[in-house]
C-alpha cells in the first residue's frame, strides 16, 4: 500500500517531499474547519464544500475542465497560519494552475478557515486557543 492510500497527503513540511498524515503535519491543531467556494467554469454543482482535520488535503483540485494543474494548496495556507498561530483567515485566491492552452485558469477559490489549537507546553508559553466557536 503506497503512502498516499494510507492517508499520508500533507507534506511533512514546507521543504519536504515527504508525505504524512494531517496529525503528522499539523500536530498544534486540535480542531480545523475549512469551508471552500470555488467561482468559475466546471463547478456549477458543487456549492460551499466544508472540510475539517479528517478530510482536508494538501491541494484542492480545481473543477476547471480545461485546468490541468492541482488548483489551490491549502497545505501552504495551513503552514503559514500555524507558522503565525493565526486562528481564522478567510482569502480570495485564483487558481494556482494553468489551462491545457497555457493560460491562466481563471476559476476563483474563497477559502474561510478557523483553527483552535493544542495549549502549548508550559516551556513554549501559552498561545493556545480553546474549540472552535461559530
């Protein structure tokens, strides 16, 4: 069974070409929840997507038919929040990958997300945040 059946779809870090599983990546988060909207050609259907810690991955495909790249890396958002213990940030961000012709994809991803974190060892100070509240 490879890593990516297992589960293992975050990188282990931003440098790394190693894959794991979210807990791995993200030890700080105790809770996560992720909602997507994606604006553009192919997604007509799809409606606000919501994700939490068990379903979340490292890309979220565009459903541009034309895109042949892997859309926008929620892996490099979630890095950089926990990096800066953000709890919330809600960002507009094109598509990250090209159409088949080479042009840019034009498909739009609206991404809200609230993270509560694991307190943190007496030793690293306390910068934790308690569940998540709506």
């Amino acid at each position: 069974m490879t890593a990516r059946a297992r589960g293992d779809i975050f990188r282990k870090n931003a440098e790394s070409d190693e894959y794991v599983r979210f807990a791995e990546a993200f030890p700080e988060i105790a809770e996560l929840s992720v909602d997507v909207d994606e604006r553009g050609e192919g997604n007509e259907e799809l409606g606000l997507r919501r994700f939490h810690q068990g379903t979340v991955r490292e890309f979220f495909n565009c459903s541009n038919h034309r895109c042949v790249g892997r859309g926008f890396r929620m892996g490099d958002l979630l890095r950089d929040m926990t990096r800066r213990r953000d709890t919330r940030r809600d960002v507009e961000v094109r598509c990250q990958s090209r159409e088949e012709s080479g042009g840019v994809c034009a498909n739009i991803f609206r991404v809200s997300v609230r993270i509560a974190y694991r307190p943190s060892s007496p030793a690293a100070g306390s910068s934790g945040s308690g569940p998540l509240r709506n």
